[in-house]
C-alpha cells in the first residue's frame, strides 16, 4: 500500500515537473524570441473637426436677366466682361407684332377722341343723352389703357442691366429663339465673392456664423484657400436634405465666379492634442510596448479621424503602441517591437512646412491624419490650424459619401 502510495506521488510529481518546465520552456522561449508586432508612435499634432460640404462660388450681390416673353432675339450686345450700368440696353427681342398691335390702338384711339369731342358738342346742344357721352368717354379712357399695356410689352422685348455692375457672363445670338426659361446676361459686382455650399441637414447644427472654413478645388490644387461663415439660410431643402451656408471669400481669393468648390467648415480645433492610429484602440485601451513588454492604458478617445484619432491616457509623445491592437497578447507579453510604421509621417507632419493650414489637400497613405500637407508660406492668424482638417475626421468622409449617393 505504501508502495503504490510512492508511486502515485512519484507520478504527480514527475507531472509537476513537466508542466513547470513547459511553462518555463514557453517563458523561455518568449523571451528569446518574442513575437514581432506592428507598431506605431504615439505623437503631438493640431487636430481639427470639421463639416464637409460642396459649393459655388458667386458674387456676393448679382442678377439673372431673362426674358418675359418667347420672341426671336434681333439684337444682343457683345459686353461680357464689360461694365454696364442699371438700365443699360443689353439686348432686343423681335416686336413687330407687338409694334403693329400698338399702331392699331393710337388709331383707334384717335378716332374715340374725335367721337368724344363731337359728342361733347352734342351734349352741349342736348342732341345725346348724358348717358352716352359717359359711355364714349369711358371707350377713350379705356384705350388708353389698353396703349399703356401695350407699351409694357414693348418694353418687356427691351432687356436692360437690372443693376450697375459687370457683365459676368451672356449666352444667346441673334436668331435664337428665346423665352422666360433663358437666362441670357448674368450682371453683377464682381467682388466680393462667396461660396454658396450645401451643408446636410444632419450637420447643419455644429454650422455658426464666423466659423473658418477651408477650400479645395483642383484649379488651386497647390494654394491655400479660406473663407468664412457669413450666414446660413433659415429654411433647408427637404428633398436634397440641404442647408444653404454662404461662405465670404477675402479680397484676394484667386477662385473665380463659377468655380466649383469642396468646402470643409472648421467646428473644433485643437492646437496640440495627442495622437495614435486609429487601429490602436481597442475597448477604449491601447497596448503600450515598455521595456520589450506589454502594458495596457486605458486612454479616452476625443476627436477621431480617418487614420488618427486623439486620445487622453497615461501615455507621452513617442510612446510606441501596437497597432492594431493585439487582443491575443495578454498584458506583460514579451513581444519584438517592429519599426512604427507612422514614423515617416509623424516626420513630415513635424516640419515648419507641415504645420501650415492644408484644408485644400487630398487623403493620402502617407499623411498621418488625412490630408497630405503642402509647403508654403500662410498667414499666422492661421497658425492654430496646423493642417487644415489635420485629422480628417469621419463625419467629414461620411458626408462626402452622402453626397455623391444624392447627386
């Protein structure tokens, strides 16, 4: 009895040890030859949150000439480009027919007041009743205003510049045919400028009078272009889902009217927030790798971005982080910590260059929070944006998308 008892001991112990040399084997074996992670470094940059929407750029105060009636054109001006003042002649329609109308109303016209004045006469010798004196003299106030109408319609093939301005733009020869769904001038002031953009509807709230708002448009793919927030119309459309925002452009914007722009309107900026990649966080934590071994932080995660996004935790600039985030990696894992793969970007983004306003830059792989960064010389009022949307957030991709699924 006291035998099997031994070997039963002897048995479990020899178990014992075999497990806790696997475990040391395994130990061992992580800590020569952990396995390799991907990583990124935790860095300090300017974020920005903000509203994506598409517009046009127009001058602040113009009109539309079209006109009243469907007539064959007979006379256009050669003016585009040209001031013109308010009144000016900028076109004709053909009015023969309206010119003959009139001619039969002055005949008609001169022929009751003749019968106007004999039956005056006749009215003074009681030769007519007073009643038909009355009736003549009702016939001839009647014609006249039947030639003043006439007139207006004379007039209506007459097309004048509503305002004092420049002519922008005139479509239309002489022989077409045109009517009240032609616009021939476009005449307005061709400065100050704005953008009219379309904002969804389920943005539209974060939109405030004053905002910066930055612009891009492959016209000017290599320039800075702002403008800002000047008004917001009360009533959006309900079948587009649109809010109409007007943008003010400054005095020396390059856009020209016409122009058609991407606009990306400024609601939250922060001049220095830290950042990791996106793919970092996991269940609101991220896997730091310190001294060769896993630490989890918990971190709170603020403006989010494509790429990046900002968070608030016991980490520091240069703090290297697995990304993704390795749930199959328990905390205190030895692991080889590979190059961070953001560290060229983190590079670019750091220079002088980087930290200039880039609203009017696309997404590329290598920028680190969305738009790539372009060097050039900005106005330091600017300065606190260091990337126009550096951290090009998701609402602002999501509403790109919307948009193109609308129109």
């Amino acid at each position: 009895m006291a035998s099997r008892m031994w070997r039963l001991g002897g048995v479990l112990f020899a178990t014992s040890l075999v497990a806790a040399g696997a475990v040391v084997f395994v130990k061992y074996r992580t800590f020569i030859n952990p396995p390799a992670v991907t990583t990124g470094a935790v860095f300090v940059a300017p974020v920005s949150q903000a509203v994506y929407g598409t517009g046009t750029v127009e001058p602040e105060r113009w009109a539309k000439v079209i006109p009243l009636q469907r007539r064959r054109l007979i006379e256009i001006c050669r003016c585009e480009g040209s001031a013109v003042r308010a009144g000016q002649i900028l076109a004709k329609q053909d009015d023969a027919e309206e010119r003959s109308a009139l001619q039969e109303l002055e005949i008609k016209r001169e022929q009751l007041d003749r019968d106007v004045r004999r039956a005056r006469d006749n009215r003074k010798k009681n030769d007519i009743s007073a009643a038909e004196l009355e009736q003549r003299e009702s016939q001839f106030d009647q014609s006249a205003s039947q030639i003043a109408a006439q007139k207006s319609r004379l007039e209506g093939l007459v097309l004048r510049a509503p305002l004092d301005g420049m002519v922008l733009r005139h479509d239309g020869e002489v022989g077409e045919i045109v009517g009240p769904t032609d616009v021939l001038f476009w005449v307005g002031s061709p400065s100050p400028k704005q953008v009219i953009a379309e904002i969804n509807e389920e943005e539209i709230t974060k939109i405030a009078i004053g905002q910066k708002a930055y612009l891009r448009t492959e016209a000017f793919s290599g320039q800075q272009l702002h403008a800002v927030v000047s008004q917001i119309t009360p009533k959006g459309d309900p079948m587009r889902q649109t809010f109409r925002t007007y943008l003010r452009l400054p005095d020396d914007s390059p856009l020209r009217i016409g122009m058609t722009v991407e606009v990306n309107i400024v609601y939250r900026e922060k001049p220095s927030a830290t950042l990791i990649p996106a793919e970092a966080v996991v269940a609101n934590a991220v896997q730091v790798v310190r001294d060769g071994k896993i630490e989890r932080v918990p971190v709170t995660v603020g403006i989010r971005g494509t790429r990046n996004v900002e968070v608030t935790g016991s980490m520091a600039r240069g703090d290297i982080v697995l990304t993704p985030g390795r749930t199959d990696l328990a905390e205190g894992s030895w692991v080889k910590a590979g190059k961070p793969v953001n560290e060229a970007a983190i590079a670019a983004l750091e220079t002088p260059a980087a930290r200039e306003p880039a609203g009017n830059a696309k997404a590329t792989p290598d920028s680190p929070a969305g738009p790539v960064q372009r060097t050039q010389t900005v106005d330091p009022k600017d300065a606190e944006i260091s990337a126009a949307i550096s951290a090009h957030i998701d609402s602002v991709v999501t509403d790109a998308r919307k948009n193109l699924y609308k129109f």
